[in-house]
C-alpha cells in the first residue's frame, strides 16, 4: 500500500529521470457501480511485467476523483 506522499515524490522523480520504457494498456472495460461510481479494470505491461489493474472512480460535484486503485502482477 502506497501512502499520498509517496505516490506524489514517486510522480515527481519520473519527470526529472523519465525511464525509456513504453507502458501498453489493453483489455479495458468499465463496470457501473452506482449511479456515480464506475470500476475500470485493464491489464497494464511495463516491459517485461505484467499487471491487472482495478481503479475506482466517483463523480464529484466538479470532476472525477480516483477513490481505490489496485494492481496486481500476473506474469511476464
């Protein structure tokens, strides 16, 4: 589990050492949940890993906000 700050220092030192890799998102599908709650799932492949996504998304009064996002490794 990543905590807020971490995510954000994590973000940051990417743009300054960006890594030569390309990311390939596929399998998308999204699941209503309520009637302002979706689930996206996808599978993501960074180079040689490869994981199944789940993020949770809920509409606000002004935009989307990310409620739960999981990732778990499935193979290479």
């Amino acid at each position: 589990m990543y905590d807020r700050e971490l995510v954000l220092q994590s973000v940051a030192a990417r743009s300054v050492d960006p890594m030569d890799e390309t990311w390939i998102a596929s399998d998308f599908a999204c699941r209503r949940l309520d009637t302002r709650t979706y689930a996206l799932t996808y599978f993501l492949r960074q180079g040689e890993r490869l994981s199944r996504r789940l993020t949770i998304w809920r509409r606000t009064a002004d935009n989307w906000q990310v409620v739960c996002h999981h990732g778990t490794l499935v193979g290479g």
